[in-house]
C-alpha cells in the first residue's frame, strides 16, 4: 500500500465542521480504494494570545482518526491580517518534525499540498528537506487572490518549480497557473467530486413544505425559491443577489453559509426593503443541503472568481439550474441554457439570468444529467493515477 501525506491548512474539525469538507472527500475517497494509506495534517493558525473564535481551534485535539484518515493538527504562530508573508515558513517549521515521525513509522512515497497558498510553499519546504516528490492542488482563489501579490506569487512559483506535478479544479485554471509562471507540462485537470446518493433531484412540493418547518421561513409552492450558496463573504456576491431581489417579483433567497459579511448583508436586506424574503440559513448539515437546493429553482452565484464551485456541481446535480459569473470553470460546466446562465457581476444582470431560468425551467432530469461524470470515486482514481505517475516519474 502507497502512503501519501496531504499537508492542508483546508480542513473540516469540531469546531468547523463544514470548513474544507470537499479535501475531506477527496482525500477520504482515496482512502476507500484500499491501495493507498492517507495521513492528513492539517496546521491549525493561532495567534499568540488564543482568545475569541481561536479558542476552539487551540482546544481541538492534536491526533484523530477521522473518516478512515489519520489527522493530525499541528499548532503555528499567526498574526492575524498581517503575517500572509510568513505563515507558509512557519507552518513548514511546525509540521517537519511531526512529518519526519511519521515518514519513520510508515514511510510516504507522495507529499500533497491540497491548496497553493500557503500550503504549496510549506509542502515544498518539506519536500526539500525530506527528499519526496511533491504534489500541489489550485483551487481557485489561491491563484487569483494570492497571485496578484508579489510575495505569494513568488512562493508559489518557487513551490510550483520544487514540484513533480500540479493540480487544478478546470482548465480555465491550469491556464491561469501556467499564465502565472508555472510549467503548462506539469498541470493536470482534476475536476472535483460529487456524492452521487445524496445530491439527486428530489421531490419538489413536499421540499418546500418540509422546509419551510424545519427552517422556520415560509417557501410557498407558488414563489420563486433562488439558493445562494457559499461563505458570506464580499467576493461571493450574495450582495447582489439581494439587490437582485427587487426584480424577481415575490421571490424567497436561501443563504447558506456563514462569514464575515453577515452584518452587511442583513442591514443591506433591510435597506432593500426585501428582509421578509431573505433567509439567512448559516452552516447546515450536509444531509440538509440537496433538500435545499433540490427545493430551490435557481441557485444563484455572482462571484467574484472561483476554480469551479463544489457549489454549483452539487446545484446541478439535484436539477438545479445555476445563474453565475463567466468566472474560472463556469462555462466549463454552464455551457447551455439547460445548466443556467453566464452574467454580468451585478443586480440587474443577476435578476435578468434568473428570470430567464424562470421564464423556461428546463426537466430538473435533463439539468441533473449533465454530472453524470462526477463522482467522489472518479475523483479518487484520477488522484491516485497523478500520485502514481508522479512515483514513477
């Protein structure tokens, strides 16, 4: 059995549990085939006074066995806001000792970096030291935020050139990558996965009524329902998609997730006159999500960039068209009427994407066929033949 290390500061844990889940199913998935061991380690950030939202991170437990997968979670020193430049270093400083006792009990043949920045530069800290081929996983916002950055631009193509091969989430990304600066040979595309049991169409009328309960927000059968998924945060638009609102007459907006942005976003539903038609869902259960987004009739994205949204393969896979910025790997899976719309990143571009959706709903089988090919296995035999090529390079 191969051993790989995937070093991710991207994660699931106790105390957020939805936090990265989708490396949680990669990697979990790998595990699965049986023919490769996965230990996950996963440095978590603390500032030097752990007080505030940091509390439970310090608190979390240093090893568990999570999902068939070692985790280990390794403390670093973060200054919130300003140490950007130093984490990937510090991060490489708190894991090599932990990594080498490992690699002495059960030797790793792959060192993986399941995000570029900062994991990649850490991992190809690690990978120098130790003597391993490594691999870095983009996903989107590690290459269109942090590569306009010097300092994370130069780190990231130090790492990408220490590097044996590179992953994206879609081929609008591996251009981006190689425009940046890193080797087009080394680039593989690997779309993410999908829980092919959980996320299907389901009943429609019956959703809305359960929901409605459960959730405590009215859903009637006879309105629009629009699903916004993502954390809240400026650069994923649900902004506009309230503003939105005020052209999709009767219209009810679902929010799930949670973030920073939630204060502005609430005030911003009240100066709009639309908070009565505005939900704010917070962190749901993962089982909640395809009863959400199989209820909803749009689900609605005006984002700033992205890889290619685990949001919008899980929207289309319950037969929920998406209406979403012609960003990253959008027009990868967006590429007819039947998946949605491609808009401008603004409210009227918005409600003009998601009335047309409106106007002519498409066969929620039609929308739901169109991720035949992804799943969380096809996702896990195409990182197993990477991480193979990579020993055998």
């Amino acid at each position: 059995m191969r051993h790989v290390l995937a070093l991710s500061t991207l994660y699931p844990n106790p105390a957020s549990p939805r936090f990265g889940t989708f490396v949680a199913r990669s990697l979990e998935a790998l595990a699965k085939r049986g023919d490769w061991r996965v230990t996950v380690v996963n440095p978590i950030g603390l500032p030097p006074l752990a007080l505030g939202r940091y509390r439970p991170l310090a608190d979390l437990p240093e090893a568990s066995e999570e999902g068939g997968i070692a985790v280990h979670r390794p403390h670093f020193t973060l200054i919130p806001r300003i140490g950007a430049r130093r984490n990937a270093a510090a991060i490489a400083r708190a894991a090599l000792p932990l990594i080498r006792r490992i690699h002495a009990e059960t030797p790793i043949d792959v060192l993986d970096a399941q995000f570029f920045f900062p994991d990649g530069p850490a991992a190809a800290e690690i990978a120098r030291a130790m003597g391993l081929p490594l691999s870095i996983k983009a996903r989107g916002s590690d290459i269109a935020f942090w590569g306009e950055r010097d300092f994370a631009r130069a780190q990231m193509l130090d790492a990408a050139e220490t590097a044996a091969g590179l992953l994206a989430v879609s081929r609008d990304l591996a251009r981006q990558m190689a425009a940046l600066g890193m080797e087009e040979r080394k680039i593989t595309v690997h779309y993410t996965g999908l829980d092919r049991d959980r996320f299907r169409p389901l009943e429609h009328t019956q959703l809305r009524r359960q929901l409605s309960e459960e959730l405590g927000f009215a859903m009637p059968d006879n309105a629009p329902l629009i699903a916004c998924v993502g954390a809240l945060i400026e650069r994923k638009g649900q902004g506009i998609a309230i503003e939105a609102l005020r052209d999709i007459p009767g219209a009810r907006l679902v929010l799930v997730g949670k973030g920073e942005d939630e204060a502005r976003l609430r005030a911003l539903a009240d100066s709009e006159g639309v908070a009565e038609r505005v939900f704010f869902a917070g962190s749901v259960d993962h089982d909640m999500m395809p009863l959400i987004l199989s209820a909803a009739d749009v689900m609605a994205l005006p984002t700033v960039s992205e890889g290619l949204a685990n949001a919008w393969v899980e929207a289309l896979a319950c037969g929920t068209p998406v209406v979403t910025t012609d960003v990253g790997g959008a027009r990868e899976l967006i590429s007819c009427d039947t998946a949605g719309r491609l808009v401008e990143r603004n409210p009227a571009a918005v409600a003009a994407g998601i009335n047309a959706v409106l106007n002519a709903p498409p066969r929620r089988e039609a929308v739901a066929a169109l991720t035949e090919g992804f799943s969380w296995e096809a996702n896990a035999a195409g990182l197993a033949a990477h991480y193979v090529s990579l020993i055998a390079g």
